[in-house]
C-alpha cells in the first residue's frame, strides 16, 4: 500500500520502518500548518473513503502514513504518567 500512496496517488507517505501511536500526540502547529498538513491528511481520508483502504481503524492510519519513520520524535518516557 505505501508503494501505491507514492506512486499511483502520488503521496509523500513515511517508510514505516519505525512509528508510533496516535493516542499522546503533540503537534508543531506551526510547522503544520507551513507544511499544510490538513490538505495530505484530508486526500488520504478521501482516498481511503474511494478505495477502502482501511475500513475499521479511524484516524492512526492516515497519521502513521504521513508521520512515522523520521518525521515524529518519541517523547521522554519521563513524561507519563504511572
């Protein structure tokens, strides 16, 4: 699929080689915006409504697709909470 999301929907998807889960998020809002996020976030969802991408998984795929690999950093394990 992420073959796919580059070359037929050409879409600058992440590898997937490491990623993350979308439940703690914190967000550059500023570079969200410069990189205009929303317009990528919302192509995916419209692609997945056309194609039936993933049916049952919500919002994590179209995250993980665009900020996994190098584009997300972990937050300190310091910060949760027990």
């Amino acid at each position: 699929m992420i073959q796919k999301l580059k070359t037929r929907w050409k879409l600058d998807v992440a590898s997937q080689l490491t990623s993350f889960n979308g439940g703690i998020i914190v967000l550059n809002l500023k570079m969200w915006r410069e990189r205009d996020y929303v317009k990528d976030i919302l192509y995916l969802c419209k692609l997945n409504d056309e194609n039936n991408l993933w049916p049952v998984f919500g919002s994590q795929p179209p995250l993980q697709l665009l900020f996994a690999d190098d584009r997300f950093e972990h937050l300190d394990a310091k910060l949760l909470i027990d």
